[in-house]
C-alpha cells in the first residue's frame, strides 16, 4: 500500500504538539538528507510507529527552529522527549533503537567497511559538487569511478554485499540527484562503462521501501541545483 505523504508545513501552519509521545520524522521531501532517513524509517517497517512531518525549507515555519530543532535544519527526529539531526547519525540511531529487520550486518568486516565508506563521503560530495561549478567532468569521473570500485569489495549488487543496508541509504539518495542532474546539464552518463554502479541503481529501485521515498521532480532537481550552483 502507497503510504499518505501529507502536505509539507509552510510559516503559516499550526504548531504541532511537541513532547507529546508521537515520534516525528521533519524532513523536506527534495532533501536527500531527509530522504536517508526516510528511506531506514521504510526499511524498518516504522511507516506507522515514526510519523513524517514534511516541512517548506523555502518558507519553513519559525516554530520550528524555536520550538523543535534549533539548527533549523531536516531531517530531525523527536523521539523519547528529546529531538536529534544529523542523516548519518540518524539512520544508525533508528536501525538500533527501533524494531524491524536489522539495516547492518553482523560481520565485523563489514561493519568497519561501512564507517570507511562513510568517511569517504564529503570527498565523494565534494568531486560531484566541483563538476556542478565548473564545466569539466573529471571529479565526477573520479567520483564515480571510487564508487565503481567500493562495489566491487563484496558480491552482491549493493555496497555490503546482498543486503540493501545503511550503507546504500547513506549513498543513494545523492545518486539519484545526480544521475538527473549531470545527465540533463552536462549530457554526462554516470553508468556509463560501471557496470556496479549501473547494476547497484538498478538493484536499488526494486527496494520498496527506497522507491517510495522517490518523490523528487527531475524538473525541480535541476533548478535547485541550478539555484545553488550557478
């Protein structure tokens, strides 16, 4: 079943109750931050146990920052009377602090593998962002090609192996942005001649709980980036 995706809040919107038991999910729909933790939320089964609060980043509402998460930032979750951000730490956060199957392997190897991957991230950003300021595509290419080759450590189509697990969340939702975006402006092919890379998006969009989280216009891609990069 298609899960109700509620309107994101603006500056006009009520307040919700805060502290009240609910655990609340405030994310940003085109936010692929946001969509890391939306996507372990799916994983896990918590579709109706973590509720999602949508908010306007555009227009956000100043209970927000006063009220619920200082930082002013998605995604955050409010859970057990405190409120907690930052992606990386909450997709761990809700992998072990909720039910639902496990989002990390047991395997130490694998584990530590992951926090590797992890810390490979800003550079991964970084090169993707350089070819977004500039107009060659050499730190995609590199970018790419890392990616490439991460995938390749273990069978399987996903980062760890069979297993869609925190490590693809941690990637994916920046994958599918520029895969739309450095194909529209720069007519630049990030699968192509990565065969991993092209098996693993491939892999990704079976995973019910990653596709429903899916909802961000290529249109609307391309002008964000556009609005930050040019």
């Amino acid at each position: 079943s298609v899960e109700y995706l509620p309107p994101p809040l603006d500056a006009t919107a009520q307040q919700p109750a805060i502290f009240d038991g609910t655990i609340r999910l405030y994310l940003a729909y085109p936010c692929p931050y946001a969509q890391r933790v939306w996507i372990a939320r799916n994983c896990k089964g918590l579709q109706d146990k973590i509720k999602l609060v949508p908010l306007n980043l555009q227009n956000r509402p100043a209970w927000y920052k006063e009220k619920v998460y200082p930082e002013n930032k998605v995604p955050s979750l409010e859970h057990n009377g405190k409120v907690i951000g930052e992606s990386l730490d909450l997709i761990k956060y809700v992998d072990s602090n909720f039910e639902g199957p496990t989002l990390l392997p047991d395997d130490a190897d694998k584990k530590e593998y992951f926090e590797t991957l992890l810390s490979h991230m800003d550079e991964f950003l970084g090169l993707v962002y350089a070819t977004f300021k500039g107009d060659s595509t050499k730190d995609a290419d590199a970018a790419f090609d890392h990616l490439e080759t991460a995938l390749a450590k273990y069978d399987g189509p996903f980062l760890l192996g069979n297993e869609f697990t925190l490590a693809d969340i941690a990637f994916i939702p920046f994958v599918e942005r520029f895969q739309i975006y450095l194909s529209e402006v720069f007519n630049y092919d990030l699968t192509a001649g990565r065969p991993k890379v092209a098996a693993w998006i491939e892999a990704a969009d079976k995973i019910d709980a990653y596709k429903q989280t899916k909802k961000s216009d290529p249109k609307e891609i391309v002008e964000i980036y556009k609005r930050i990069f040019s």
